[in-house]
C-alpha cells in the first residue's frame, strides 16, 4: 500500500510543482506573491473544459488554444489590470488586489459556466501499468512525463536562450537589468504569461482527477504550502516542495481519512514555517529601519 | 473654499472631544426610531451593525497593528458556531452562548497570534489563509457538534416580549456602539500606539521598549473578540448557520470593507461596512454578482484609493483647508 500510495502522491505533487514553478517564477520577477494563483489554475480547467467537451475541439487544438487563453489572461489581466499598476505599490498591496482579482474570477467562472461541477473528460485511457509494487494508470505516467518535460524545457529556456537570461537578470536586480538594456516591464509581462500558461496547464493536468468548479481555486494554498515547503523563491525548491506535498497528502489520505487532507497541509505548513519562518531555503526578510 | 472647510472643522471639532456624548446620541437615536423601522429595514441595520464590528476588530488588526491576517473568517465561524453549539448542546440562552463564542474565537486567536508570532509579511497570510480553511474544514466534518453541512439552528432573542426582530436590532445596535466605542479609545491608548509602532517597525517599536510578543498577541486577541461577538451577533440574525458562509469569501468582504472604508481608521472601518452592507443587499440576488462586486470594488479601490475614501478626503483636506 505504502508504494502505491507515494506513487499516487508523485502523481499529483508533480501538478502541484508545475503551479508552483509558475508561482514562483512570478514571485522571483515582480516580488508578486500570486494570491490568485488557484483561480486560473481554476479557469484553465474551465478553457479546457469549453474548448474540449463543450466545442468538441480535437485534444490537441483545445490544448492549445486552452493555453493561448491562459498567456492572454495572464498579460491583460495579471499584467496590465493588476500587476502594472501597482509596479511601485508595497507587496502587501499587491496582496490584496489579487485576492480581490481572485475573487472576480470566481464570480466570472460562476457566472459564465454556473456553479455545477463538471467532470472533465482526459484523452489518455486509464488502464493500470504495473510499475513495481504500485499501480499507475497511463494517464498518470502521461502527467509525470509532461511535468518532467516541461520542467526540462524551461530550465533549457533559463539556461541557455538570451530572453531566458534576461529574465533571470531581472529577478536578481531589476535596476541593474534595465540599465542592461533589459526590457523589465516585457519580461514581466512574459512572466506573467508563462506563470498563468503553467498553472492553467495544472488545472488542465488536476481537472480529470478532481471536479471542476468554480470553488476549484482553493487548491492554490497547495500551490502556496508547495513554494513554501521548498523555500519561497527557489525553483528547484518548488519541484520538491510540490512533490513532497502530494506524498504527504496521499499518506495522509491512506492512512487517516481522506477528508483530513486541507487539515494535513495546513499542519505541514504550520511545521515547515514553525521551524523555519522563511521556509526551507527561503532568505531571511529582515530589513534596516 | 478654504475658509469654508475651517469653519466646518471647528463646528464639528466638539464631535472628536465628546466620544460618550456622541455614543449615546447615536444609540438614544437608534432606540427611538425601531417603531418607524419594518422588518427589513431593522434586518439591513442590524446586518450593517454586526459587520461594523467585525471591521472594526480586523481594522485594529490588519489597520493598526498591520499584521496581515486573512483568515479573519475563521473567527466569525468560531463566534457563531461556539454560540450555536453551546445552545443546541448545552440549552444555553442566547446572551451567555455570545460570550462563550467569543471567548472561543479568543482562544483561537491567541493560537494562531502564537504559531505566526514568528512570521511576516505574506507568509502571515499564508498561514492564516490555510487556517480559516482549517476551521471550515474542521466545521463541515465534525458533524456529532456541529452537524456538518447540515447546519445549526440558532436561538432567536426574546427581550421583554419586543419579538424577535426588534430585540435583535436593539441588543446587535447596543452591541456595536459600545464595542466600537471602546475601539475608538483602544486605538488612543497607548496599547493603540503600540499596534501602530509595531506596524511601521517591529524593530523600531522594540527600541522605544513595546513588548512585541504580548502586543501581536494582545491585537490578536482583540480582534478575534470582535470577530467573535459578531460571528455570534451573525448567527442570531441570520436563524441558520452552515460552514458555507464562513469560507473566505467573508474574510474578503470584510478586507473590501476597510480597504474602501480606509484601513487604519475605525471611522473609515464603519464607512466601508455602512456602505458596503448596503451595496451587497441590492447583489443579494445572486452569488456571482456578490463575488464580482466585491472582488472588483478591492481590487480598484486599492489601485486608486490605498488609503480609502477616508485617506481621500484628508488629502483633499490637507490640499484645500488650513494653510493649503
């Protein structure tokens, strides 16, 4: 039980990791701690959920397009709505703007796709796999590959593209970059996008394993206990985190009750920061007076 | 202009020295005119009087003491539910079963004050956040005490035979003029200046010799009463209580009422929920509108008015009054 249990875990910690990476990436660019983080993980289920079973769309067209609905959401909403005008304001700020927008977002998705929950068909057939001493189905394998995939490529795009660089410059020091000639309000407009793309990706992985409704953004605390977990800011921090998330949840699911889960992250949580206020690996937030 | 605005502030200075006398008129003018009031009427007053309190205690949190908590739905669940059970349970009547809610929700927020005491920032929100989940959670499953979505029936006040609208009204005014009375002195006090300190520097504050620990703890404290007499206040207007109404939604609509309002002043608190209590009446109609409404209401007041319609109208104030 134990194996099958860590490998469900795996599973569904990988789409945690994929939301958190985009989260954190946003944190790292604009100092914007994504509090609406859940609601487009939300939506991108929804986008899916029209583009597929709705318009009847092939897999792949309704992929993409769920996709270029998220980057669009991403810059004209996040970016320029939210983000762009309080660049200057105080992180708290910024805090409670996007709790307000998460709001909003919720109110939208009741009000375009009503409050029922749906269930949101997956191409990929769910016959099990024998992988040891677990059970996985194909369609999970299809997840751990992608997330590995994706993962992959944007430690590629970091590493070695010129527009990667950039975007790292600018998370280290937003002056230093503009005075590089960095374009700073375009990479974090790009951020902005890649981070929405990652987590309506999440939604788009989470969708077929949960309901969908417009409640659904309330996984974006995962999202948040995961970046925690690993240290708020560090990517390869945020892989973990996710991952280590998903295993403890499912244990505690398997063992205790399956309804003790949000009790169960919020107690991980609660651990983590009781023994390291800023997580993990996360920089101490002290400032001068 | 200028002189106009100067001679309205000293005929009205008499207001800020008379806090009592102010007090009373207000609760003398809200006694007198219950018989002109319909049903609904003393329904919308008395719903915008229990959210005064409720913003009132998260303004001296979250205003004052600048801990960014937002999970202040939780203690509303906690009064309401503490209050609920104790009369379902235990037969209590109504007035006790408020004070025992509160004195719950009490106990919670020194719990939660004690787990962040460590935290800042975002971080805070964090754990607040995933904490008023945990309560609803906790309330939806733990159905042997608090029946679980079911929901509990509430006790409705019967005072002098007045029936249960008018004794409602009467005892949630009374409630909310003295508790935001009395927040109006805690915030001149100097325990008042100590939330204000440690909001514009916990280092800074522990130099001029404010004991940190106990002072987070104490606006915890405070501001978990508060959101607990309201929560019980809720629970007898309202007849019914079910975990769905303490999700974070309500954290959300309190944030909205002082952001609009103005956080950090408890006139600016009760503006935004005098408003905002009014607004959400006329979306009652339907949830989605409530969400979008208030969702959009923070989002562009904090973009345009960080400091709320009270921060706005001091700094067209300082523009245009004493000495331009």
């Amino acid at each position: 039980m134990l194996a099958q249990f860590v490998a469900s875990g795996i599973v569904v910690g990988c789409i945690y990791a994929l939301v958190a990476v985009g989260f954190t990436m946003i944190y790292n660019a604009t100092e914007t701690v994504n509090f609406a983080v859940g609601e487009s993980l939300m939506l991108g289920a929804y986008f899916l959920l029209t583009f597929y079973k709705l318009w009847a769309l092939p897999y792949p067209l309704a992929l993409l397009l769920t996709l270029l609905a998220a980057g669009a959401l991403g810059y004209l909403v996040f970016d320029r709505m939210v983000s762009r005008p309080l660049v200057e304001a105080t992180l708290l700020t910024r805090v409670i703007a996007l709790l307000g927008l998460s709001t909003v977002l919720k109110g939208a998705a009741r009000l375009i796709w009503g409050a029922d929950a749906y269930h949101l068909p997956s191409p990929f057939p769910t016959d099990p796999v024998e992988l040891g001493p677990a059970l996985v189905t194909v369609q999970e394998l299809i997840i751990v590959g992608a997330t590995v995939a994706i993962v992959g490529l944007l430690f590629l795009f970091f590493r070695f593209t010129k527009l990667g660089k950039a975007m790292r410059a600018t998370s280290q020091s937003r002056r230093a970059a503009a005075l590089m000639g960095v374009n700073v309000p375009g990479i974090f407009a790009l951020t902005w996008i890649i981070g929405t793309m990652l987590s309506a990706l999440g939604g788009v992985l989470l969708g077929p394993l949960l309901l969908v409704d417009p409640d659904m953004g309330h996984i974006g605390i995962k999202s948040f206990t995961a970046a925690v977990l690993g240290g708020f800011g560090s990517i390869p921090g945020a892989i973990i985190g996710g991952i280590l998330l998903g295993v403890v949840e499912n244990l505690v699911a398997g063992y205790i009750r399956a309804d003790f889960q949000a009790i169960g992250t919020f107690l991980l949580l609660l651990a983590v920061l009781a023994i390291r206020p800023t997580g993990m690996f996360g920089a101490s937030l002290e400032r001068r007076v | 202009m200028k002189a106009a605005l100067d001679a309205l502030r000293r005929r009205w200075a008499w207001i800020g020295r008379h806090p009592y006398v102010v007090a009373l008129c207000i609760l003398a003018i809200a006694f007198a005119v219950t018989p002109l009031l319909d049903n609904y009427a003393l329904f919308v007053v008395s719903l915008v009087c229990v959210y005064a309190i409720f913003a009132t205690g998260y303004n001296l949190l979250m205003g004052y003491a600048g801990q960014f908590d937002v999970g202040q739905a939780a203690f509303l669940a906690l009064g309401a539910y503490g209050s609920a059970v104790m009369q379902n349970s235990f037969a209590m009547p109504v007035l006790p079963s408020l004070l025992v809610g509160a004195a719950v929700s009490v106990l919670a927020g020194l719990f939660i004050g004690v787990v962040v005491l460590r935290l800042r920032h975002f971080y805070l929100a964090l754990v607040t956040l995933a904490f008023s989940q945990a309560v609803v959670l906790v309330l939806s499953l733990w159905r042997d005490v608090t029946k679980g979505f079911q929901g509990l029936p509430v006790h409705s006040l019967d005072i002098l035979g007045l029936g249960r609208n008018v004794s409602a009204y009467l005892v949630i005014v009374t409630f909310a003029v003295l508790l935001v009375t009395l927040a109006r002195n805690l915030a001149r006090s100097d325990l008042g200046r100590a939330f204000e300190a440690i909001r514009e520097s916990e280092v800074a504050a522990q130099a001029m010799g404010i004991n940190l620990v106990r002072t987070r703890l104490t606006a915890y404290a405070v501001s978990a009463f508060y959101g607990g007499i309201a929560g019980g206040l809720l629970a007898v207007l309202l007849s019914y209580i079910t975990p769905e109404g303490f999700t974070i939604f309500e954290t959300i609509k309190v944030l909205a009422m002082i952001v609009v309002g103005g956080m950090g002043s408890i006139f600016g608190g009760l503006l935004g929920a005098s408003l905002l209590t009014l607004g959400n009446e006329l979306l009652r109609f339907s949830q989605f509108f409530q969400e979008i409404g208030f969702g959009l209401l923070l989002l562009v007041s904090i973009i345009v008015m960080p400091d709320g319609i009270v921060g706005l109208v001091r700094r067209l104030g300082a523009r245009y009054g004493r000495r331009g």
